[in-house]
C-alpha cells in the first residue's frame, strides 16, 4: 500500500442508549485553495464524523464539536475515504491515487487513450492509459479551465478578466488563440465545430459562440446562469431582474425559435434525459445553514417538480448516461474544522437519493469524468480513481 496511511478511532460517545464511534479522517493535501467541506453526517447506524450534533436521513448521528479532530496527512499526501494516500497506486476503501499534479487540478477531460487535466500553474497536461506517462501538452497557459475534447484537440478557456479561448493539438504544440477578450469563462461545451462559451459572474453575464475554423465570435444570449447542449437542442437559464431565470429550449440551428419550458430556475448546472431536465438549486442561508432541492421539468414545459430536498449544499458535477455525480458539501466550515468533508454522491438522475461514493477532507472536488467502469475524481491536486 506504499505510503497510505489509515485514520484510527480515538474516542467514542454515547447518544441515547446507543455507542457511537467517532473516527476522524485524514486530510487532503493542504491545498489552500480547496473549498471547504461539509457538516458531519454519519456512515451508518453505528459510525459518525464528528461535527455539530444532529442525525442524517442516511445513517449516523454527529458528535460534539470538539469531539473529533481530523488528523492531517502528511504533505503531499490526499485523503480519500478516510485513508492517507501518498504514493500513485496508494489505494484505500476503493479509492485510489493517479497522479499527484504540481498545483490544483480545476478541470478534467477524457478519451479512450487519455486523461486530460488543466491545472491552475502548469497548464495542460495528459496521463496516457497505455504507458502511464504524464506529459504536458499546453504549457503557459494561465489558469485554464473547462476542458473539452474534439477528435483530434482539446479546447480550454482562461480564467481571467481578458480571457480566451484556446485550441491545442492532443498530441502537444503550441496553442492557438480562437475567441479573444472574453471575461472569466465558466463553461464551455462543444457542437459540430462551433464553441458556446459562457462568461460568469453578473446579471449580464454572456452566452457566446466561437467558430473553431475561424475563431469570429458571436453573442447568443445575455444573464444566462447555465446552458445544456443536448443533441440539436441548446437549453440555457437566463436571468431577469432577479437571479432567478427562465429555463428556455432553442434549437441549435434556429437559436430564436426559442420555447419557454419553466420559470423562477436557479441552475449552476442543468442534466437531461430522454423527457426531462434537471438542476439543482442550493440556498445559503444566515447562521451557516445551508439547503438545496433537486428540480425536474419535462421538456416539453408544465410543472416544475420536487425531486429530493434536503440539508447541505449539492451541486451535479457530472452526468454519464442516467447517472449523476453531486458533491455535497457544507459551505461555512473552515480549513481544519472537524466537519470539513466534502462527498460525492452518486444517483439516478431521475430518481435521486443519497448514495455516498467517495469522500474526501480539507480540500474539495473540482471535476469528474467517467470511461466505461472507471471513475476519475479531481480534488485538489490530486486525481482519484474509483470503480463504480
């Protein structure tokens, strides 16, 4: 197991007539930058992190606050499932260490050859299945975010207040600058051979379009929150007055033609089936509480309905096929509190529950992608691996 170092129980408490065994979990790997993790819920009936008191629908009941401390890892060491991984092929409870990249990981991308990573100081990079090497493909680059892979280049944006959309051959090279001047890019997805790139931020926050032969640019919408390519159809949340939008359906190649599917939306990301649309709406509110609802919409337009509610903060981070990966979080912790967890949930999207499928702690999860059987889990600056 190399460097893996395991958490250990040290103490144990009393609920009711029931024993509880608090077991504190390692930490990440110190990053700074990681967003802080969530309020403690418990395993199972028998099994707690510790964290403010209180019982999760799932399972066990939270300690007292200062019942439990999570001990750190070791530096360059990244805690996953309440194991300490040092070394690639450390693996614990199922979860096992790629690569341990030289700053955080803020993107992922993947093909059958390859996984592509962007990292917020070294650019881009790839981890090829067949050898196992790491190489950089893009060096650099500033911050780039959003990967997405074309049959033969991958494409990024730059996080910054004069960003831009760039294109780099997957096998190396230099890049080449397509839309220029674009303002902090949090989305970009591709169709055919057109880009739609999402400025974040404010109420006039843009949705664009980039030629990928010519790089002219183009404006499609204003004050969108998300948008969602799906098939020959682009839905997008666009704001009013308020940061509540209208859920709105285009088709690609008649972007006016646009037909009104639900109103009051909050969405940092939208997912889809066959029928339906689905988001999730998080709420902070005063005094560090935090909730969210799972929202689900026909295509066609009607009723908005409630999927699932509850505490803590979720956000879908990926989708593959009828599944959904959420991170679920607790967003007013801070940096070495006993709560600072942060879960990935795994669910059918049209049926969500709280299926717990990994955990980390003292850092966060930044992207996910799948390939066949096997999961990949940026946090921090660590890639994880897990089998679903």
């Amino acid at each position: 197991m190399g460097g893996m170092r395991l958490a250990w129980v040290v103490s144990v408490a009393t609920v009711g007539a029931a024993t509880v065994w608090v077991i504190p979990a390692c930490s990440g790997d110190n990053d700074p930058s990681g967003s802080a993790g969530s309020a403690g819920i418990g395993g199972d009936a028998s099994v707690a992190t510790g964290g403010s008191a209180g019982v999760d629908a799932a399972g066990g009941t939270g300690g007292s606050a200062d019942a439990a401390q999570y001990p750190s890892c070791a530096s360059g060491e990244v805690s996953c499932n309440e194991g300490c991984l040092a070394q690639p092929g450390d693996e614990y409870q199922g979860c096992s260490l790629v690569h341990m990249a030289e700053s955080p990981v803020s993107s992922l991308a993947i093909d059958d050859d390859a996984l592509y990573f962007a990292t917020n100081n070294h650019g881009v990079q790839k981890l090829e299945f067949a050898s196992s090497t790491v190489s950089v493909v893009a060096d650099g680059v500033s911050l780039p975010k959003n990967l997405v892979l074309g049959p033969t280049d991958i494409y990024y944006g730059t996080y910054a207040s004069d960003g831009t959309v760039e294109r780099v051959s997957k096998t190396g090279g230099a890049p080449a600058q397509l839309g220029l001047g674009i303002e902090w890019i949090s989305d970009l997805q591709l169709a055919g051979d057109t880009l739609y790139v999402l400025e974040a931020g404010t109420l006039d926050s843009r949705l664009r379009t980039v030629s990928v032969s010519s790089g002219s640019t183009t404006p499609f919408a204003t004050g969108v929150q998300s948008f969602l390519i799906d098939g020959s159809t682009i839905y997008y949340v666009a704001e009013g007055t308020s940061i509540f939008g209208t859920l709105t359906a285009a088709p690609l190649a008649s972007p006016t033609q646009t037909t009104q599917i639900a109103t009051s939306v909050f969405a940092n990301r939208l997912a889809s089936d066959s029928a339906a649309l689905y988001w999730i709406t998080s709420t902070d509110h005063s005094g560090g509480v935090t909730d969210h609802v799972y929202y689900h919409a026909a295509k066609s337009g009607g009723t908005t309905d409630r999927l699932q509610e509850g505490d803590l903060q979720w956000e879908i981070v990926h989708q593959d096929g009828a599944t959904v990966y959420v991170r679920e979080q607790y967003v007013f912790v801070q940096p070495g509190d006993a709560d600072e967890q942060v879960r990935l949930l795994r669910m059918p999207i049209a049926a969500p529950s709280r299926d717990v499928f990994a955990t980390v702690e003292h850092t966060s999860i930044q992207a996910v992608v799948t390939n066949g059987s096997t999961v990949y889990v940026a946090a921090g600056r660590a890639i994880l691996k897990l089998q679903k």
